[in-house]
C-alpha cells in the first residue's frame, strides 16, 4: 500500500532535517576524502565541469551535509561558504575544518528561509538536496538569490526517471517505472526523497529568472562497471542509463 506516500506535504522540512540529524558518524566518514562510489564515478566529474575554473570565485555549497564537496572546491582554490541546517552533519564539517584550516565558512540555516547572503556568490552549488526536501521551491529560491547577476546554479538530483535503477535493473534486467507524473515521498533509510518530474524542478528555474546552460545525465564508464560489478551487481546498468540528472543555469 503506497498511498499514504503520494503527497509531499504532510512533512516539514524541519522534520525532514531532524531525520538528517540522525544520519551516523560512521556514514559521514565512509564518504571521506571524495564521496561514495556514485559521487566519485558519476557526479563530482560532471559538477566540476560544469562549475568550471572556481580558483578566486565564490561558491555557496548549499545544503552541505558532511562537507566533503565543499572541501573539493577550497582544494581547487574557490572561496566557500557552505550552509547545512542539520546539526550532526554541520559538526562534522566543522570538524573537519578546524583540523584542514581549509579556510571555509560554515553556516547553520535552512534554506526554507531566506538566507542572509543575497547576491554574494559566482556559483551556487546544491548536489542531492532539493530532492530531500519537503517544501523546496523556498529552498530552489534561496540559492538563486544567493547568486549575483550572471552567476551560475548547479544542482544535482536522484534523476527522477531512474530513480530505482539499480534495484529494478536486478529484479528484471531492465529498467521499470510506473510513477512518474505524480509528486511522492520515496522512504530511505535515514531520509526521505521525494520524487518530481524534472519539469518541475526546469520550469520552476525559468520561473525564478534562470536560463538553462545544461542538462547532464551522466553515465559510468564500461571500465569502472566492469571493475565493480563483483561488489555490485547490476552495475552495468548505470552504464545504458542516467542516475543522476546535473543542472547548470544562470541567473540572467
Ligand atoms: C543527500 S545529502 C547531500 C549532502 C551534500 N550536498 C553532498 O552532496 O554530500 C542532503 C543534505 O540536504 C540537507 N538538507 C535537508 N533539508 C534541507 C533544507 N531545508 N535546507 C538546506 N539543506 C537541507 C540535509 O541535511 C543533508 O545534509
């Protein structure tokens, strides 16, 4: 019985966030110095593509759980500023940042509410966040007006017509979708997701003044599928279709 996960309002994003606090030490560790596996194949090649050179310009890691993008980007020379409203995850990058004096500013908030940084940033980059939240079109908001004229907004996002891709690709050896229009809660183990069209998530950008610079949906190479596949069956499958879909917009 799935109906009582059709909406996306019956949770705050308050309550979303408490979930988040609860995420454990040993996870946040695991994703030391680079991310999962996912993150370092899939995602963070495509996000720095697309963010470009960073060396000297300002960057907002929106939503930055444990931090380690935004350590990513201060190695590659950017001047960042990260916000991540989830205490235990906040901490950790704190942490992180007393030891490596990487020289990034961490700032408890929760973009649901307008962030006291309007138009300071080159770049805004918010990987895997919209997705988990409830009420996102505030969040969306806040990272566009954290950016100035002409800055670029990354975002990254499960793509929402892949989002199962692993676990049906190995009950059926293809892929399979049979909810895709309608907005839903995806339970996690810590959090939960929700699922959007990506319509949704393009034309609410249009709505707030940005023009698409690109989509990406990245794939796995045959030789990193091949190298995991023993660890990770059906692995392959990321290697026909997206898991990840990566906006890059400007602010015009
Ligand atoms: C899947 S994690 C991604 C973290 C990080 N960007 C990364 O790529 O590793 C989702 C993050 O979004 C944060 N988050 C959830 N709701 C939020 C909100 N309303 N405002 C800002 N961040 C939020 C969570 O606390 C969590 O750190």
């Amino acid at each position: 019985m799935t109906t009582h996960h059709r909406t996306t309002h019956h949770r705050t994003n308050r309550a979303a966030i408490d979930q988040w606090n609860t995420y454990p030490r040993a996870a946040m560790e695991a994703m030391e110095p680079e991310g999962d596996f996912a993150k370092r194949h899939l995602l963070n090649p495509v996000l720095f593509r697309l963010l470009g050179d960073v060396r000297g310009r300002r960057v907002l890691d929106a939503g930055c759980g444990q931090g380690y993008f935004s350590r990513l980007l201060a190695d590659r020379g950017a001047h960042v500023t990260a916000v991540e409203p989830a205490r235990a995850l906040l901490d950790y990058a704190r942490e992180k940042e007393a030891e490596r004096r990487q020289g990034i500013r961490y700032v408890h908030a929760e973009l649901g509410q307008p962030l006291a940084m309007e138009g300071e940033f080159d770049a805004v980059v918010c990987s895997m966040v919209l997705g988990t939240v409830p009420d996102w079109k505030p969040a969306l908001r806040s990272c566009v007006r954290a950016l100035r004229p002409g800055g670029l907004l990354v975002i990254s996002l499960n793509h929402p017509a892949f989002e199962q891709l692993l676990s049906t690709w190995r009950t059926h050896g293809a892929y399979r979708i049979h909810r895709y229009l309608e907005e839903y809660e995806i339970p996690q183990t810590h959090a939960p997701d929700y699922h959007r069209p990506l319509s949704t998530y393009l034309n609410e950008l249009a709505g707030l003044g940005c023009r698409l610079r690109e989509l990406a949906e990245p794939g796995l190479s045959a030789a990193a599928a091949r190298d995991a596949e023993p660890t990770t069956p059906g692995i392959e499958s990321y290697t026909q279709l997206p898991n990840f879909a990566v906006i890059a917009a400007s602010l015009e």
